[in-house]
C-alpha cells in the first residue's frame, strides 16, 4: 500500500457507500455559529457523484422558495453527521444536469421498485 493511500484510509468513512444518482437523501450537516454547534439539515435529489477516495463529492440539488440550490458536498468530510437514503431514484444517467432546466413535475425522478430483499 502507497504512503498517501495509508493516510487516507484513516480519514475514509464506509456508512455512505449506499448513496447513489437520483437518490433523494436528507444530510445532517454540523454547523459552527461561534461557541455553539448545531445540527442542520439539507434535503434533495443527488445530481452527481464525483471523485474517488477522500476526494469523492456528492452534488445535490433542491428547489427553495423558487430558486434551485445545490450544494457540493464532500462524502468522508468531518460536518457531516449523517446521510440518510429517503427514496432511490431510477435514472439512466451518471450525472442528472439536465434537471437544472426543468420545474415542478418534470424536475421529478423515479422511484427505484426494489423487489430483492
């Protein structure tokens, strides 16, 4: 194993291996306001997934009050307490741009029907 792989494994987190595109998840982000530490949430539809390792970001979009927001977000970064899968989306696409364009119904993904168990 190579010196940089060796110090990042120490860094790397495995509870997020189950967030794929067009999933709709909820991240518990810590947010530092002076002293005090809080928990903030931000839900949407992951729009891309990027990089490999400690360098692996998640992009994922939602729309607020009209305006579309995203936020590219690292997968191992310490702010994040915890990732939450609420609905597996069925695409055909490795990165959902095209969702940037459309609003309201048409912005919507399908839900993936899982029948294993």
């Amino acid at each position: 194993m190579s010196i940089v792989k060796a110090v990042e494994s120490e860094y790397l987190r495995d509870a997020h291996e189950n967030v794929g595109v067009g999933d709709f998840v909820r991240v518990h982000l810590k947010i530092k306001e002076g002293a005090r530490e809080r928990i903030q949430v931000f839900e949407g539809t992951v729009i891309g997934r990027r990089g490999r390792g400690v360098n692996e970001t998640l992009t994922i979009r939602r729309v607020s009050y009209g305006v579309g927001v995203e936020r590219v977000l690292p997968v191992h970064s310490p702010k994040i307490n915890q990732i939450e899968v609420v609905r597996k989306g069925r695409v055909r696409r490795a990165k959902l741009n095209y969702l940037r364009k459309r609003v309201g119904k048409a912005a919507k993904v399908k839900e993936k029907l899982s029948t294993r168990k």
